[in-house]
C-alpha cells in the first residue's frame, strides 16, 4: 500500500499535459531538488520521444524557491529537448529567478523563449 502512495506521488511530480497537437505542458509546484530532476529528465524524456512533441512548455509558476539544481536543470533540458528536435519554452518566470539564474547558467546562450503565462505561450505557438 505505501509503494503505491509513493509510485502516484513520483507520477504527480511530473504531470506532463496535452493541450494541442504536438505541444505539452509541464508544470512544475513546489521545490526541485536534484532527484526530481533526474526524475524530470526521464519522463520528459520518454514523454518527447513518444508524443513526438515539437514543444515543451515548462511553467514554473508554482516553483517556491529556486536553485542551483533548478537552474541546472532547465539547462540540461534545454539541450536534452534540443537533441530531440522539441524547443523548450518557459513561463511564469519570475523576476528574481532570472535576476539569481546569471551566476548559475548563462541563458543567452541558450535562445530560451520565456513568456509570462502558459496562455501568452500557446498564442505564439499557434
């Protein structure tokens, strides 16, 4: 009974959403520590080589703090998606993540598309 607490509560830290053809939504609540980005990286992942998405849209709205392993890590799956042929795009970007991200990880380099909201997103998808 309690692997099957801890096997829906690994599943609900990673809810990849549909929402048009070939573009999905993560979003990310709470804290991402290193494991739930590994975590992260798989099934996103496993999502992308299935679903064949040409977007992933990442919503860090509902992130509480952020840190080093959280920069790494949109990072690293920037270059993961990039690989894949899927582009990664942010919102809910906050301003004091990008103000704490210039230490971490040099985004320009990256050519990350960020918008305010998941809706502002899917417009210039669309």
């Amino acid at each position: 009974m309690v692997d099957h607490y801890f096997s829906e509560v690994n599943r609900l830290s990673t809810p990849i959403v549909p929402v048009a053809e070939n573009i999905s939504v993560l979003p990310l609540v709470g804290t991402v520590d290193e494991e739930r980005l590994h975590k992260i990286l798989d099934v996103v992942s496993l999502h992308v080589n299935e679903a064949k998405e040409d977007y992933l849209i990442v919503d860090l709205s509902g992130i509480h703090s952020y840190s080093t392993d959280l920069h790494r890590g949109i990072y690293q799956l920037n270059q993961l998606l990039d690989l894949m042929g899927t582009t990664l795009i942010l919102t809910g970007v906050k301003p004091h993540f990008a103000m704490e991200s210039a230490p971490h990880v040099d985004f320009n380099e990256l050519s990350l598309q960020s918008y305010t909201s998941v809706k502002q997103a899917l417009q210039f998808i669309q």
